[in-house]
C-alpha cells in the first residue's frame, strides 16, 4: 500500500523500490531546506492571518519548522527517499512532531507552487552571493591594473602582434566583462524576484489567501499574475544560465591568456605556486590547473544550459514531472560559477607580472607600423598611400633581417619624402600608447580615468 506516501490516498499498491529511487530528488534538492522552511513559514502565517487554519496551529507549525531548521543544520535529520523530496520529507517531519496542525500546512498550495517558491528564493540568496564574488574579482583587477598602471605589452589580434598597449588597459577590458556580467545578473534578478506561491497545482486555490501579504514576507517585488505561467516558468533559471554561461566565457578566455602569457615563451606573468601543480614525471613543470580547469568547467555550464532548454523545449502547460531535471543542473551551475569566481580572484591578487618581457615583447613585431602610416597622415599624405609606403618599409626590414625601429633616416626616405627626423621620437612604444589619449583608449590618461570610475562605482 502507499498510505505511507503523502499522496498515496488512491493508490492500492506500493511503489516500485526502484521506481521510488528513480523518481526521488531528495538526493540533490535537500540543499532547498533553507528556502522551503521560509517559505512555509509565511505560508502559515498567512493562513492564520486569513482565518483560514486556527492561530495556536500557526504556532505550533512555526515552532515545529523552526526545530526541523535546528535539527538538519546539526545534521541529526535523516532525509528519506521515498519521501521523494525536501518539501514531503519536511511535511511529513513536521506532523509526526506536532500532529493534526502539522497536516494543516499544506492547505491552499501545491507542491508545484512550493518548489517553484524554493527555487526562485535559492537562486535569489545565490546570485547575490555570485555578484559578490564578481566585484572581489574586479577589485582584484583593478588592484593589478592600479600596480601596474605603465607596463606597457604587446596588443593583439589573431594572436599576432597589433599594436603597443598598457597592461592595465588589457586588464581592464575584463573589468568592463565582468561588469556587463554584474548587470546581467541585476536584471536577470528581476524577473528571479516574483513570487509564485498562491497558484496552486495549477489554477490557483478556492481558499481566501493573501498573496501580497507572503510576498512581503519573504521580500519579493511582485506576484506572479497567472495561475498556469507560476508552476511552469523556468524562464528565470534559464535567463541566469544564460548569463552564467557568458561569464564562465570570459572567465575562459582570460584563463587562455593567462595560460599563454604563463609559458616560458612568453614569461609575462607567473602565478602563485598555490595555483598550480607539479609534473609526475617533469620536475621542472608548474603548471596553471587552475586557470585550465576554469576554461574547462566553462564546457559543462554551457552544458547545463543546453540541458534545460532541452526539457522544457516540449512541455505543454502546466507542470511535468520533467521538469526535476532543472534542479541539478541549475545548483552545478550555480557550484560551478561561485567557485570559479572564488578560485579566480584570489588568483589574480597573487599574480606577478613580469614588466621587462612585456615591455621587450611589445617593441617586436612591427608593432609601431600604423603609428609610423598616421605619421605620414599627418605631414600630409593619403592615408591609403602611407599605408602601402609602410607596408613597403616592413617588406625591407623582413628581408634585411632588422627592425622597423633600426632604420636610418636615408632608408625611411626611400618609401616616402614625408619623413624627417621627427620619425624616430614619433614611434617609440611610449609615444604610440601616449598618442592614443581618446575616451577608451590606452593612453595613460584615459586608463587611469576609467579605474577611478570604476573605484568611483560609475
């Protein structure tokens, strides 16, 4: 018999053993405790309030969560699986405690209402805790642009050398990442921030309830305005997996940099030896885990999007068991994202820059050719045509094995008659960044400005 099932009023036979473990979530939503234990506490408090279940039964259920809250934070509370989940495992705690009151709760809402309430308040207390960790990864960031404000390195595109630029200006570019991925998150908060309890399995209750009233208890900004929407939207844990995905993407991309910039062929940086690991085999090797595991745990959030936009692709109003699956790969994300960030931060705090490789780098590879083409623009030429009379000055210096920086004033005069002497002050890799003072550019000037907004919370 299933008499032993909160539910199993109707049913004349028990549930398969494996069906019972197959379909149980107990395993992965008891993290849900927290929420759920809140939750029912404005709950009660809101039937008592509407007269709908006597007060010393709001008492006594309140008292009784509060204990249950006690006992699983001590860890003497032996979750069951076939209870499924957080919600009947509680519930069922809770009236074998406090009796009839106990199996009160329960009136005017349906577990499809209650666990759409729990995620949305998990997901809520978790991204504020994520849009904490991402402003301790800026301020590690710009902690290190602020140290290192004049190192100058090498800028690239498709990898080769660009142009010269600062490495604050480098680092900054992640800041400005990172707090498009804050804002994401603030916005993506909105839409978490409904509240959903009142709907019911479905369609809503025929008890007089208070929606507004629960929703101010727990600090939501609004209540959800359709019954069938409540229960079925997953909408905002999608939105956030989204947004998640975005930033474990720049945490990849920067993680590549710092994995190349990390090499001995690069030798811009180093990171702190509590970051990386050893070889078996190599006893010279430090290699940077960290930043490779980030880029690689950037797959698998990826992943548990594509997972749920999987489920829930096909589903027709309202509820479907189906959507369990969204709680494991929404809480990996969650995991995966908070402890990224964490590792991350510290990570860059400790990091050592190696200023005279950077510098050294950054005056190769013809990095100063357009500033010698606007040069020619500015004594008057086409840019178009200073454009080809440096291409032709680079082709001379590829085959006479030199520099673009060891060219005599006779040899510059061969690709146009517009250079004189002022040519060799114009293309050091100081006077290419300094000349580049635009709003966003690399000038010294304009990096510095955009830390001090950023400090400033502009």
């Amino acid at each position: 018999m299933s008499k032993d099932k909160l539910w199993g009023g109707r049913f004349t036979q028990p549930t398969d053993k494996f069906v019972e473990e197959f379909t149980a979530s107990i395993q992965f939503d008891k993290r849900l405790y927290h929420q759920d234990i809140r939750g029912s506490i404005a709950h009660a408090r809101m039937l008592g309030k509407q007269g709908i279940i006597p007060m010393e039964d709001v008492e006594a259920i309140i008292h009784g969560l509060q204990q249950i809250l006690q006992q699983i934070e001590a860890g003497t509370f032996d979750f069951s699986i076939a209870l499924e989940d957080i919600h009947m495992n509680i519930e069922s705690r809770l009236s074998a405690s406090i009796g009839e009151a106990g199996k009160r709760l329960h009136t005017g809402r349906s577990r499809n209402d209650q666990v759409a309430l729990d995620i949305r308040l998990y997901l809520r207390d978790e991204i504020v805790d994520i849009s904490t960790y991402i402003d301790l990864l800026i301020d590690a960031l710009l902690v290190q642009a602020e140290q290192n404000l004049d190192v100058i390195m090498p800028g690239f595109t498709h990898l080769q050398t660009a142009q010269p630029i600062l490495f604050s200006h480098h680092l900054m570019a992640y800041v400005e990442m990172f707090k498009r991925d804050r804002a994401r998150l603030d916005d993506c908060l909105k839409r978490v921030n409904v509240m959903p309890l009142g709907a019911g399995a479905l369609a809503g209750t025929t008890f007089p309830i208070d929606r507004e009233y629960v929703a101010e208890q727990l600090d939501f900004a609004a209540i959800t305005r359709n019954s069938l929407d409540s229960v079925s939207d997953r909408d905002f844990a999608l939105e956030f997996m989204a947004d998640a995905s975005i930033l474990m993407m720049h945490l990849s991309r920067f993680s590549e940099e710092l994995i190349l910039w990390s090499t001995s062929s690069f030798k811009f940086i180093e990171l702190s030896d509590g970051f990386c690991t050893g070889s078996s085999i190599m006893p010279q090797k430090k290699n940077p885990d960290v930043p490779e595991l980030v880029r690689g745990k950037t797959g698998r959030v990826y992943g548990n999007l594509m997972a749920l936009l999987t489920v829930m692709k096909s589903l027709p109003l309202a509820y479907n068991k189906d959507m369990q699956e969204d709680k494991e790969p929404l809480f990996d994300t969650i995991d995966t994202v908070k402890g990224s960030l964490k590792i991350f931060g510290d990570m860059i705090r400790e990091m050592r820059v190696y200023e005279a490789n950077m510098r050294r780098a950054a005056g190769q590879g013809f990095s100063t050719a357009t500033d010698v083409a606007d040069y020619l623009v500015r004594k008057g030429l086409p840019f178009r045509d200073a454009h080809e009379a440096v291409g032709n000055a680079v082709k001379y210096c590829i085959e006479n094995e030199m520099d673009i920086t060891e060219l005599s004033l006779a040899e510059w005069q061969l690709f146009s008659p517009y250079f004189d002497t002022d040519i060799f002050s114009a293309i050091t890799v100081e006077a290419c960044i300094n000349a580049r003072n635009v709003p966003g550019g690399t000038a010294r000037e304009r990096v510095w400005s955009e830390i001090t907004r950023c400090r400033e919370g502009k």
